[in-house]
C-alpha cells in the first residue's frame, strides 16, 4: 500500500469523553485529492471525528494516520501534522486583536519562519483568492460573518496545508452569507484539494464530494458516493435522516 | 407625502402636575437638603472646636512638628514644620505602595500561571496560597508578621545572615547600600539611551520572528557598555559590618517597614493571582485550538493569540487591586510604621487636635491618588479596546 | 461489538500525565513534594502531636510545640470580650436565635416570603439589641464591655444589613436621570470607595462628634458602625450597578409597558434579576466586611483580632504571639473560607440552565 498516496486513515479509532462513547471502531481512508463530506444527526460523532484529525481531540484506541505519519501524544509530532493540516472553525475563531492581514501571516511567519514580506504577499494572494483583498487592514470585528468566514479560509490556506478540515463552516452564518463561503469551498475543491467537511449543506455536498460519509451514534453508517448516498441511501437511519432534512 | 408644519408641535403649558417639574423640585430639595446638612455639620463642628480651645485653618502646617520620625526619605527633625512631617509620611506611603505594587504583580502573576499548570501538585500548592491568604484579614497578617516572626528575632549578634552581605535581626533586614561614584550619572543616561535605542530597533526591525533579538539586546547594552569602558564600574558598595551592639554601614529596612511590605504585597498577590487565572480563562477556548490548529507551538499561542487577549479583562482589575494596597497601606498606623496615616492622622492630628483640616487633608491625597488611577485606567481601556463595527 | 471503555479512575494514567509528563512536569513535581515536605510535617508536630493542650496556667506551657493553653486560658474573653460572665447566656441565646431566624431560608418557598425576610432584617435586630444591651427587665451591659468573636460578629452582620439597602439606594440614584440625584450619589460612592477604611472610622471616631451639637453623645460602637456601613453602602452600590447594567433593557420596557411605577418596575421585575446577578460579587464584599471589621481595633474596640492582640502583648503572657495569630487566622478563614465556598455554590446552582453544554457531534 501506498501510503503517501492516503492522506487520512483512521484504523479501528474509538474515542471516550469519560463514559460516553463517542468515535466507534471508525475506519476510514482518505485518499489525497479526495472530497469527504461527513455528515449525521447532532451528537452522532462527526466534529469529533474531524478534530481528531489535527489532534484537536486524542483518540484512545486505534491507529490515526495522516500523510503517512501516525499521530501520538508526541508534541513534536503533532505540531508537524498541524502544519500540514488546515481547519476551518465553525465561529471562525479569527483572533480579534490582530488585523486580518496579521491573522494570516501570524502563523508562516512564526512557524515556517518565512520573512515578514514574503509572508504578507502570500496573506495578500490568498486574500484575493478568497476576494476580500480590500480588508486586509481590516480588524475582524469590523467584519461580516461571511467576511471573517472568507479570511479564515485564507489564514489556513496561508500555511499550503495538504488537507483542509472544515468543522460546520456555514452553520453560524445569516443565510445570505452561506453561498459566498461556499463558492470558496467548491474553488477551493476544484484545485485539487484533500478535504473533509462536516456539513449540512447537502446541496454542497452533491456538488463537490467524492464520498458522503453518514454517521450515527459514533458509527460510520454508511458511506458511498453522492449520487448513490442521496438517491438510493442503504441504511434505514440514513433514510430516516434524509428524509428530515431534504423535507423542503 | 406630508408637508412640514411651519409652526410645530403645539407647546404643553406647565403646570403643579408636570413630572419635569415635579423632578427639578425634587433635586432642588435634595441639594438643599445636602448642603443644608454640609452646613450645619461644619457649623457644629467649628462651635465644638472653637470650645475647646482648638485652632482653625490651616497655619499649623508651618509649625514644628517637635517629634522624630525613624524612617524618612527626605532630610526631616524635631524643628521641621508638620507641613515637612507630611511629606515625610506621604513619600513613605508612595514608597511602601510602589514595592509593595511591584513585588504583588511579580508573585501574583507566577501564582495566577501556577493555578492553571499542567501540573497537580503545583496547582495545588497555588490554590492553597490564595485561598489561605484571601481569607484572613490583612491586618492579622501584618501583626504576624510584625510581631511574631520579625520581633522575635534574635540581636545583631546572632543575626541570620545572608551570603554575608545582608543580614535579618530584629534591628531589621541590612543591606548592602549603592554608592554612586563619578560617573554615576552617566550610566543612567546611558541606560536609558539604551532602552529608548532598544525600543526604536524593536519596531524597525518587525520583519521576522526571532531576527529582533540580537539588535535589541545590542542596542540596550551598547550605550552603558561603552559608558562603564571609557569610565570604569562607577558603583561602589557599603555592606553592612557587625561592631559592638550594631550594623554599620549598608542601609537598614525596619521591621515596621518589613513586615508591612511583606504582609501587603503577599495579601495583594493572593488577588492578582484570581484576577490573572481569570483573565486567562476568559479567552475562548476556539482562540487557542485556532492557533494550534495553525501549527503554533504552545508558548507562542500563550504569547501571541491568549496572553494579548486575556490582559484585555486583567488590567482594569489589576489597577484596582493596585489602588487598594495603596490604601491598605495606612493599616500602617497599627505597627508605627510612619507613613500619611500614622504620621499625619496619628500623630500631627494627636498633637495639634485640628481633627476636621488633618483628615480632610489626609483623604484628599488618598482621593487624589484614586482618581488620577482611574483616568489613567479609562485612558487605557480606550486604547485597547477592540475595534469593532 | 464495542471496545471497552478505559477504567474510570487510573491513577497511573493520571499520574502520568498530571505529574510525570515530561522533564519539566517532573521538575514541578519534586518542587511541589518538597515544599510539602518542609511545611507539613513540621507544622503537625507544632501543632498536635508536641502541643500542650491541657493546663490552666503559663507554667503549663514548656515543651517546643504550640501551647493552645494560652488559647483556653483566654477563650472567654476571645469569644465574648469583657462581656460579664453572668450574662454570658445572653450572647448565646441571640446567637441561637439569629439561626432560627435565618433557618426559613434553606427553603425556596420560605426565601420568597416577604415576612421571613422582615423577621430576620427588623425583629431579630431589635430583639438582639435588647438582648446583648439590656433595659427593659434585662441588666445593661455598655457596648464598651462587649468584644471578641460576639463584637465581630455584631460588626459584621450589622454592617451586611445596612449595606444592602444602601447599596441598592445608591446604585439606583447613580443611574437616574435626574442630574443632581445621579451627581449626589456618584459623588458619594467615589469619594467613600476612594479613602483608605481606617481613615473612615477616625472620621466617624473623631470627627463625627464635632458635627453632632455640643452634648449629643454617640456611642463609640454606633460611630464605628456608621463609618463601616457607609463604606459598606458604597462598594455594595458597585457591585449592584453591575447587575443593574446586566438586566436586558427589554425588561424594563416590558414592565413599563405594563403600567408599573418606577419603584415597581424596580421591586418586581429590574432588582429581583440584578441581584441574582451579581450574588457571587455581592458575597465577596460581605467577605471583604468581615475581614474589615477586624480595623476596629484601630479605634479602641476589642473585636476577635483586637481581644487576642491584648492577650499577646499582656506581659504575663508573652511569647505566645504565634499560637494566638493562628487561632484568630483559623476562625476568620472558616467564616471567610466558609462563605465563598457557599457563593460558589450558588453561582452553579443559578448558572444551571443558562449553561449550554458542548455540542459533542
């Protein structure tokens, strides 16, 4: 098996918050250039899942894997897996005392080391990328909620992560800031890039994902591609969940 | 769409009924309630005074004080005025306030970080100190310490001594005292050449972490570098010499002093310690993962993204905690430690019996020093204040 | 198939990471085990296991442990003062009454009803100053004669009771509209909030009989009570602006809305969710009380601190400053310690169903 070809692989994870048993025997592989959309009912395990991508949350059994480097309790380690990983936040969590331009340079400059100019260019690229260049002096409480979505997506990318994790990314958003966010995920997916996204956006979801993964009670349930998910779902709770939420 | 009536709306006569009033009535009777009360208690006061035989005004301040005072910072004895003996007991209070403030900050910070430490026992140990010593009144601390721990102590000649060059008897804590020679002057000047030097480098050079480093150091230490080569060390020291029944040289810290400082900075840091957990805490949990999300080690996420933020909700607390042991430092007057209280309000007060202008005059500093906290506080809470839509 | 959840409590594990996690953790370990090894031990040896505590006099008292006999010996005056031995039952009995008084309150029923809070803030007040002053069938004991523990005591629940309804006249005056009102009442909670605690009760000892006219007497109690109630007013107003502020102004609109006076809106709708507000800061200047009333001393009364300072420096008796400080230290921190403990229980119970718990999906 090639494993520089697998960005994420979870092997028989299972994860306890006290008694609460939250992650079960997960297994799953994600493969680089892959689009995962993960979603379920609410407490079925899915935020949990992706956090413990980046180590956000331990895993207490099992084998997590990404990029090929298995993730311990060695700070070391993990602080490297971070870097090649990016999250976006569902409350964004853009630090309010630094410009929009200082939340994106903040980390290349005092991780990777880069020099405070080249740092700013790149701020600047991904910026416009995400087309919000002009805010760049901007302090995020003088910002949207789409707008802060927006620079959080490009303070990530300002890292050139190899996978991206987005935890709920739209949830707190006013509907009519929901679609320019969006716009930026497909974008962002059509370049190429290794995403897992727990969403409920499933209109996202037919569009951009390779996989939907349906969880319940901290089980995988089922997962296929959106097509098949979508029309023809395998599993009853999968029904069950589809039918409530594609009601309109 | 509606035309503008060119006279207005129509204007209500005023009447007994009316609430506006009825209010300015209310507060025209408040305030000659209050200053009708004002009056007649210094009325009184002036009658009760005036019987007894006590002067009025303030002309004593230029009389002699005729009493010593043991600790004083500034040239003071029997014959200097109460107006000096003021000033003797102010700049003792500013003194004991100012280390006191320092010494707090210090230990209530280490002990603030300790009570969120990874580690158990530490955390323990943090917990235990503020609850102790938030719990038990200042003043019993300071006669503890004051009367059973620094009276208690054996004479100079059985001193505790310290690297024999400080020594702890109950004369007091000696140590050694800095004698500035020639050139004195121009150390300081360069010292703060250099800070002023350093922090101009430290803005200039913002292009990198860890690039800053080494020209800010260079910058601080040139100037007095280059000061102490063309000059020589200009600081001497005279270190406490036990001879016959007492210490010379060194400079002498009473006991009174001692105690005091002790007692109120380790009563302080008790607080700042809760107000610096709390600051801490109060920094939304997402702030941090965010920035271990991006890969940051740990100590800059406390430096750069927790710590920035968290001494948004610190400071103003912590000024306050600072106003506080300003004013607690009059419990001096219990130990006859000289400060404003037991100089002015104890003694001049006793000797003189001009109750009304002492206290008044002792109250006033102390007001004077809360207010000129406060607008400095509300000065910074301006300035820091997150910019928001 | 589920995996097995791991045990509930591993020490082990917990040690592992709590105290061995890395060097640095390890360094801190033996750091916080030596400083237990150097205070515990030798504290209980001073305290228990060398101490005297049985004896009635100085010679009782030799060995290198603490002699708790100069605490026996002194126990009636710590506790009472210079209260006479006689009527000595007096102070108990109202002490015995003031928790009869405050029981209805362990009940919520009870804690709404308005006679309870009478009971307790007006009938036991002037039942207790009958009791522990005398007239009326009862042999007079002067203020002068009452100190210890029973004049902290009094101090502070004196000062508790009038620095409520100060405090929430203050804090309403401070945001009302009315100019004069509003500058009056904030004049008055900086300038008390700004002077050190001890200047205050020399103004009331000192100054305040120069204000009264010529042959009004006030009782030197009363004149430290009144200068502790003041100040008391002024930080309870804060604290109270505090939780006024946090009260949604639609609340106020709503009760306006429905016709209520401004002492209405006030009574029923804006001070019952204010004060629940702020009732962990409003225990922590009942806190602060207690712990000032031991200045009185300052001023010539023999409060707790003030009773056991006589007894350190009486010479028959020197030498056994330490054992007297840690009783007075002992008895303050279980009050002090006692109430925050019970304001942190309060600040849960009144935080249940405001907490929204963690999204765990």
């Amino acid at each position: 098996m090639n494993d520089v070809q697998e960005a994420v692989r979870f092997e028989r994870v299972n994860k306890w918050f006290g008694r609460l048993h939250v992650l079960r025997d997960i297994d799953l592989s994600v493969r680089a250039g892959e689009r995962i959309v993960i979603c379920g009912p609410s407490g079925s395990g899915k935020s949990t899942l992706i956090r413990c991508v980046n180590r956000l949350e331990k895993h207490q059994q099992g084998r997590l894997l990404v990029n090929g480097v298995e993730l311990t309790d060695d700070r070391k380690r993990t602080e490297r897996i971070r870097r090649e990983v990016g999250m976006v936040f569902q409350h964004f969590e853009l630090f309010p005392h630094l410009t929009v331009l200082e939340n994106c340079t903040l980390a290349p400059i005092h991780v990777r080391g880069m020099g405070r100019a080249e740092a700013e260019a790149l701020a600047m690229e991904y910026l416009a990328r995400v087309r919000i260049p002009d805010k760049a002096h901007s302090y995020p409480g003088q910002l949207s909620g789409g707008q802060q979505q927006r620079v959080a997506i490009a303070r990530a990318l300002c890292m050139q992560p190899k996978i991206m994790l987005f935890d709920e990314p739209t949830s707190a958003l006013d509907p009519e800031m929901i679609k320019e966010v969006l716009d930026v995920m497909v974008e962002l997916a059509a370049s190429g890039m290794t995403m897992l996204c727990v969403t409920h956006e499933m209109g996202f979801a037919r569009e951009v994902a390779d996989r939907v993964v349906f969880m319940d009670e901290g089980r995988i349930v089922e997962a296929a591609d959106p097509e098949t998910f979508f029309s023809a779902p395998q599993s009853e709770r999968a029904r069950q969940f589809l039918g409530q939420i594609l009601r309109r | 769409m509606a035309a503008l009536d060119p006279i207005g709306p129509p204007r209500r006569a005023s009447s007994w009924r009316s609430p506006r009033l009825r209010a300015w009535l209310l507060q025209a009777a408040l305030l000659a309630a209050v200053l009708g009360a004002v009056a007649l208690m210094f009325g009184n006061a002036l009658d009760n005074l005036a019987r007894q035989g006590i002067a009025s005004g303030f002309g004593f301040l230029s009389q002699p004080a005729g009493f010593g005072i043991e600790t004083t910072l500034i040239e003071y004895s029997e014959t200097s005025s109460y107006g000096r003996a003021f000033l003797v007991g102010l700049l003792n209070t500013l003194l004991v306030s100012a280390i006191g403030i320092v010494l707090a900050t210090v230990l209530g910070f280490v002990i603030g970080v300790a009570r969120l430490s990874p580690n158990a026992l530490i955390r323990g140990w943090a917990y235990a100190y503020v609850e102790l010593i938030r719990n038990v009144p200042l003043l019993l601390q300071i006669f503890f310490w004051y009367f059973a721990v620094l009276r208690p102590l054996p004479g100079p000649r059985e001193a505790i001594s310290l690297f024999d060059v400080a020594f702890l008897s109950n004369r007091g804590l000696q140590l050694p005292k800095p004698l500035p020679e020639d050139g004195f002057g121009w150390l300081v000047a360069a010292l703060a050449l250099g800070v002023v030097a350093a922090l101009l480098v430290a803005r200039w050079r913002r292009d990198g972490a860890g690039r800053r480093w080494p020209w800010t150091l260079a910058a601080l230490l040139l100037p007095p570098a280059a000061v102490v080569l063309a000059v020589g060390w200009p600081l001497a020291w005279s270190v406490p010499e036990l001879s016959r029944f007492n210490f010379h040289g060194g400079m002498t810290l009473t006991p009174e002093f001692v105690a005091l400082v002790l007692a109120l900075s380790l009563y302080t840091a008790s607080f700042i310690a809760e107000i610096v957990r709390a600051g801490l805490q109060s920094v939304r949990r997402g702030q941090r993962e965010a920035a271990l999300a991006l890969g940051l080690p740990p100590r800059l996420v406390l430096r750069k993204v927790v710590l920035p933020q968290a001494m948004r909700v610190i400071v103003p607390p912590l000024t306050n905690q600072y106003l506080n042991l300003t004013k607690n430092s009059s419990l001096a007057a219990a130990i006859a430690y000289p400060d404003l209280v037991s100089v002015f309000a104890g003694t001049v007060l006793n000797q003189t019996g001009q109750a009304v202008e002492v206290i008044s005059i002792t109250m006033a500093v102390y007001l004077a020093i809360s207010l000129a906290i406060a607008a400095l506080m509300a000065w910074y809470n301006r300035r820091q204040a997150l910019v928001e839509r | 198939m589920d995996a097995m959840p791991p045990r509930r409590f591993d020490l082990l594990a917990w040690a592992r990471t709590q105290l061995f996690s890395g060097p640095l953790n390890i360094a801190l370990t033996l750091l916080g085990l030596w400083l237990l090894w150097l205070t515990v031990p030798p504290l209980i040896d001073w305290a228990l296991l060398k101490a005297q505590f049985v004896g009635s006099s100085r010679e009782d008292c030799g060995g290198e442990g603490a002699c708790w006999v100069f605490v026996r010996v002194h126990l009636p005056q710590f506790l009472y003062g210079f209260y006479p031995e006689e009527q000595r039952w007096r102070v108990n009995l109202g002490v015995l009454l003031l928790a009869l008084f405050a029981l209805p309150l362990a009940w919520r029923r009870l804690r709404e009803n308005v006679w309870v809070w009478v009971g307790l803030l007006v009938v036991y007040p002037l039942l207790a100053w009958w009791l522990f002053h005398g007239g009326l069938g009862l042999p007079e004991v002067e203020t002068s004669r009452w100190g210890g523990l029973f004049l902290t005591l009094v101090v502070a629940g004196a000062s508790m009771s009038a620095a409520l309804p100060l405090g929430i006249l203050l804090a309403l005056g401070r945001r009302s509209s009315l100019p004069a009102v509003k500058a009056v009442c904030t004049v008055f909670i900086e300038f008390w909030r700004g002077v050190p605690h001890i200047t205050v009760l020399f103004m009331a000892s000192v100054m305040l009989p120069l204000f009264l006219p010529a042959g009004v007497d006030l009782d030197k109690l009363l004149r430290a009570l009144i200068g502790v109630a003041v100040f008391a007013g002024a930080y309870m107003a804060e604290v109270i602006r505090g939780g006024l502020q946090g009260v949604p102004a639609g609340q106020l609109e709503a009760a306006k809305a429905l016709g209520l006076s401004y002492w209405q809106q006030m009574r029923l709708v804006v001070l019952p969710q204010a004060l629940r507000l702020v009732i962990p800061g409003i225990v922590n200047v009942f806190i602060a009380l207690f712990k000032d009333t031991s200045l009185v001393l300052i001023i010539g009364l023999f409060d707790l601190l003030g009773m056991v300072q006589a007894a350190v420096t009486n010479p028959q008796w020197l030498g056994y400053a330490v054992e007297g400080y840690v009783f007075a230290a002992l008895v303050f921190w279980l009050f002090c310690y006692g109430m925050s403990v019970l304001s942190r229980r309060l600040e849960r119970r009144l935080n249940v169903g405001r907490h929204v718990p963690e999204d765990l999906a």
